[in-house]
C-alpha cells in the first residue's frame, strides 16, 4: 500500500486541506497513520483515487506501486544532476588551463611582433662629404658707452596754497622766504628766465622773452590737446598774482 500525507493529496486532487478533510468525512474513510513513523497522518493511494472518482477529479502523476517508504531520519538520495557535477567541474578546470596556456601563447607572439625591424644601412656609392666647416667667429665688437643722460632742468614753482596763500619754491634754494608782490618778489623775477604757476583757476609756464626781444615780457605757455597756447603776460612789474590767475583761467577754458 501506498502512503500519502495529507499535503500531497490536496497537491493531487488540487483541493485546500479543509475540503480533503470534508470529503473523507462525507465517504466515511479514515485519516490513516503512517505505517513506521505515528506522528505522521495521511491516506492511501486507493483512498484518494476514490476521492478523485466520488467528486470527478483527475490525478496528477502518483508514487509507484511498491516504492520503499524512506525511513525516519534517512537522507534521500541525490539528484543524477548533482552527482555529475565533480565530472563537470574537473572537464571546466582542464578547458580553463587550456585556455590559459593560449593567451600565454598569443602574449609572447604580439611581444615579437613589436619589436622593431632593424634595416642594413645603405653602403656608401663615393667618398664622404665632408662636413661643412664652421664659420670663423667675428670678435666682438666693443660696447660703446652709453652717454650720460642730460639731468632734468628743473624751474622753480610758484603755487597757490589750501588757505589762499602763495608760496614759491626754488630747486637750489628750497622754500623762499619772501611774500609773492612784495620788492622781493619782482627782484627774484628780474633774475628767472621760466617758472610754473600753479593757481586756483589752473595752471601753465611762464617765460621771459627776455633774450630774444630786449626788455621783452612774459608769456605763458600751455600744451592742451596735442595744442600749444601762448598768452602774453607783460613786463616783470606787471605779474601780480591777479595777471597770473587770469592767465590760468583763460588757458583753461580752452579744456572745454
């Protein structure tokens, strides 16, 4: 007799486990024992193609007639499939050395591949050129010496002050003590030949025309947009620093 658990035959008929238990109860057959081990419930073969009749089932592939139930505790037998994995692996790890010995081969073949070919050199047809001589070095020519530069000519300044005064500065002699339209200031005048002026309406420089026209009087001078003006000033006793400012302020208009 064939034993079936409960499991398998709800697997067989395609049934829940509470509907096997009702149909065994409606035909009246008993939930069998197993025969070697009583903790296991079940039915048999003939039981369940009963079943399968009384409610119009068909059964899915049953054990064989006389099949040896395992006993408790036995391990089943392994599938053919995992016994032949040794096999496999033994024929995967001769193929693997195989291909290893190849991709040595073919390494050592591409390493002579690359080297390079070295050619003969060509024999030589007449005798050798000879090489050009060098050109003959010129001595070299003395440095001529710089000359000196002209130092710059500095004129004196005359300059209005923040606080509204005029003070007047010479290159030798520094900041001159005298007050600008005092005696002092036109005797220093009488001695100068330019000087710049430095005002509150502008600026410009100042010449005494002196040496070219005897008794001749100042101009002022201003470059203003690649443009000289000139702006005559009169005779040394005439500069007072009203002249001066209007000079400076007539020179810059010209910016506008």
């Amino acid at each position: 007799m064939t034993f079936l658990s409960l499991a398998d035959g709800c697997r067989h008929l395609g049934i829940d486990p509470k509907t096997l238990r009702r149909w065994l109860v409606q035909a009246h057959l008993p939930v069998q024992r197993h025969p070697s081990d009583g903790r296991k419930t079940g039915l048999s073969e003939d039981h369940l193609r009963q079943l399968a009749c009384l409610h119009h089932r068909s059964l899915s592939a049953l054990p064989q007639q006389g099949r040896p139930l395992p006993a408790p505790g036995a391990v089943a037998p392994l599938p053919a499939a995992l016994l032949t994995l040794p096999e496999q692996m033994a024929a995967m790890q001769t193929q693997l050395t195989a291909l290893q010995q190849q991709v040595a081969d073919l390494s050592h073949l591409l390493q002579h591949l690359a080297q390079p070919v070295v050619l003969p050199a060509p024999a030589a047809k007449g005798p050798p050129t000879p090489a050009p001589s060098a050109p003959r070095s010129r001595p070299a020519l003395a440095a001529k010496p710089t000359p000196p530069k002209k130092p710059t000519h500095v004129i004196p300044l005359v300059e209005a002050s923040r606080d509204g005064q005029y003070v007047v500065v010479c290159p030798r002699q520094g900041l001159l003590a005298f007050t600008p339209e005092s005696p002092e200031w036109f005797a220093w005048l009488a001695t100068q030949s330019s000087f710049r002026f430095i005002g509150t309406q502008g600026r410009f420089t100042a010449h005494h025309e002196v040496l070219r026209v005897p008794n001749g009087a100042w101009r002022a001078h201003r470059h203003l947009r690649n443009h000289s003006y000139n702006l005559r000033l009169g005779p040394t006793q005439d500069l007072t620093m009203a002249v001066l400012e209007q000079a400076a302020a007539t020179l810059q208009a010209h910016l506008r």
